[in-house]
C-alpha cells in the first residue's frame, strides 16, 4: 500500500481537474461465493444506500464520496499490484427497506461485486450484512452504528466508525468535562430505531455520573410528519441542557418546532446526529442553530490530506462534504488497501487482506490507525465534539483535534 499512498499524494492535489471514470456499468464474474476473478482489469465494489426516501440527501453524499475516492485511485494507476485494475461502483438503492437493501445486496453480489459497503440505517445494514455473510462476500459499513449487528460472530464484516457505544460513552465523558456550573438538567430526545435506542440507553444509564439529572427521554418514530407533542412536553420541563439524537429529516422538524415557539435552550447537543453535523443544516437554519453541539465522528480538521479532500468535493458537487460523505470516501481507501495487498479481488482473499488492515494515513478525527478486532470494527474508532460556529464547523474537544474553544450560550 505504500506505493499507493505516494501515489495518491500527488492525485489529491490535482483532482480538482480530474474527470471520473467509474461508473455503474454490467460486467462479467460471479457473485456468491467467486466475485471477480483476480485476473479481472475492473473490480466491482457495491454500494447499497437509502437513495430514495428521507435519507437521500444524506445517502447520495456517501455516493459522491465513494465515486470521488475512485475516481482518485483510478488516476492514480488502480491496483498496482493487480497490473492497474480500476476499481467501479455499483450502486444499489434501499429505498430505506430492509427487504429491498438485501435483494440490492443479492442483486450485486450476482454482478459480480468482490466486496459491497453500506448501508446507512442500522436495521437495513444488519439485513444486508447477513446476505453477504450467507454468500461470503466482504462488508464494509459505511454508516451505521447498532453493536449488536457486529456480535453475531460474522466473518466477512467490517465497520470502520464508533459504534453507539462508543458514541454515547465520549458524549458522556466528553459533557462533563466542557460543562459549566449552570448546566444541571437535561432531556434527552431521540428517533427510536436501533441507532437512537442504543446510545439513547447508555446515556440514560450514565448521565448521573455527569452531575447533570436527566428529566425526561423522549422517543419519537424518525420517519414522523411532526414532532409537536414531543417539543411541547420538552417546552414544560425546561431543560438546561437538550441532548438530541437523530438524522437530518427529524431532527430539522425538531428544530423548526423550537424556533416556531421561540424556545432558547442553554445547550443544545446532538450524539452522532445527522442534522447538527451537516452543513445543510447550517445553511437551511442560520443563525437560530449557532452554537449547537454534535458528539460525532468526523475528520481531522488539522490534516494538510483533509484539506485537500473537502476542496476537491466541493469542487466536483458544488457541496460541503458532510460528516458522512468522508465515511464513504474513507471506506474506498480501506478497499484499495485490502485489494492492493492481497493481489486479488476474490472475495475470501478480500477478506483475509482486510483482517489485517493498518492504515496509518487516513483524514479520520481518531488517535492512531484504521485497524479492525476480531470483530470487524475499528478498534481506534472514536467521535469529537463538534460545534457551530460563525456559520460553519468546528472541532473543540478533544484538544487533540480542536479548531477552535467551545462557545457558550449566554
């Protein structure tokens, strides 16, 4: 991988002007249980996401990532330990079904894809892992954050992002030590699938230990048309603090309903939000969202690398790259490592490459390399606490990565 990386070096700089290559186009090589032969010139990587729906913002950001990460591979020489074999997405649509992300996924392991990666919503990612698990082909998870889907002893499956665990544990350790004295109650409000259930349990079992007392938790459905009961309960027990898990679509009617009834809340802070993260957020609410919080993963704002990748998406989409996009754009590398050193795009030897993974060059906000347990997952893995700040967003805690000191409303 280290030719690779050098090589890659130099891409960043010019991908500015680059012109992409990788399609979804049909192609030749089995799907359960072959994939692409290792003599194949073009490796076939899935991507199953929620492209239709509430979701498909947010899922089409991790499209253009992951087309973004080829497109630089691809320029720089492919896979050279393969002779140059370009990579290609294929992409599948969930449509935010787990029914239909497990027929996507069945679809493209039949096209010939050597490793699939996805899915955004827990629930459907779970399905769609166990499909590829049946037909032992490799599964790097995008987005997605339930711990139990990586308890089921799978061999084929990989995440490289904190899990809800690992999220709600920072939050609580990362809130009692930016608190201030003022800050002694709090509500905690979130969408009710296993994303926010499970970091929603571990911070209700350990916000005492913060010194902050927790009123009430307040569940919602994330695919719900209004949340006007919810914010009027929370308007009556006035919480000091609002801690809110949830994605763009919900927590957006939230937000709306707080600004509508001109209710001030002295801290807002999201958990692996998938609003407060996202710069659409910032732009469709401006001011009324300055200051707000998000414990979340995100990259490393202080990477000359970083850097370079957000000025070359937001020159290709017209876009800032959200918190997720660099998750897909990372999951990319993570392939291209695994395929260069195995030398083969057959899924089992895929498989076996990424077990072993060790990638010290990455843009992720985490404290040493991308390397996975016996489980799958990053075991480096970790989130940051980010702010809005002027309009845009900023690192301040850990001191590690921080941009900037927290603000306080006042």
């Amino acid at each position: 991988m280290k030719r690779l990386n050098k090589v890659l070096a130099t891409v960043l700089a010019s991908t500015m002007m680059a012109t992409m290559v990788a399609g979804c186009a049909a192609g030749s090589g089995s799907g359960a249980a072959g994939g692409s032969g290792s003599d194949s010139k073009v490796i076939k990587i899935g991507s199953v996401h929620p492209l239709t729906g509430n979701y498909a913002y947010e899922a089409q950001s991790i499209i253009n990532s992951q087309k973004l990460a080829i497109e630089e591979i691809n320029a720089a020489g492919g896979i050279t330990s393969m002779g140059g074999a370009k990579l290609e997405l294929v992409v599948g649509d969930s449509q935010a079904s787990a029914d239909t992300g497990a027929s996507e996924t069945e679809r493209l392991i039949a096209e010939g894809c050597s490793i699939l990666t996805g899915t955004f919503q827990s629930g459907v990612t779970l399905t769609c892992m166990q499909k590829a698990e049946q037909n032992e082909v490799p599964f790097l998870v995008t987005v997605s954050n339930n711990v139990a889907m990586f308890e089921n002893g799978f061999e084929w499956c990989f995440r490289i992002q904190p899990n809800a665990d690992v999220f709600a544990q920072d939050f609580i350790e990362y809130i009692s030590a930016v608190k201030t004295d003022d800050i002694k109650t709090a509500v905690l409000i979130h969408e009710d699938s296993l994303t926010g259930t499970d970091s929603g349990d571990i911070i209700s079992e350990n916000m005492a230990s913060t010194g902050i007392e927790l009123l009430d938790r307040i569940t919602y459905s994330a695919s719900t048309s209004t949340l006007s009961t919810e914010v009027t309960k929370l308007a009556d027990l006035k919480p000091d603090l609002l801690i809110t898990i949830g994605y763009f679509a919900d927590t957006s009617l939230l937000v709306k309903e707080l600004n509508e009834r001109g209710i001030k809340i002295k801290m807002v802070c999201g958990v692996a939000n998938g609003g407060i993260s996202d710069s659409k957020f910032i732009s469709d609410f401006g001011d009324s969202v300055e200051n707000f919080l998000d414990l979340n993963y995100r990259f490393n704002p202080n990477s000359d690398k970083t850097k370079a990748l957000l000025e070359s998406y937001k020159a290709k989409y017209s876009d800032d790259m959200s918190v997720h996009a660099v998750w897909g754009y990372e999951s990319i590398y993570v392939i291209a490592d695994a395929l260069e050193r195995a030398g083969s795009s057959k899924p089992e030897d895929v498989r076996n490459a990424m077990k072993s993974t060790n990638i010290t060059e990455h843009v992720l906000a985490q404290s040493g390399a991308i390397t996975f347990d016996t489980k799958g997952e990053n075991i480096n893995a970790a989130g940051v606490l980010v702010q809005i700040q002027n309009g845009k967003h900023v690192v301040v805690y850990p001191t590690e990565f921080a941009e900037s000191e927290l603000r306080y409303n006042k």
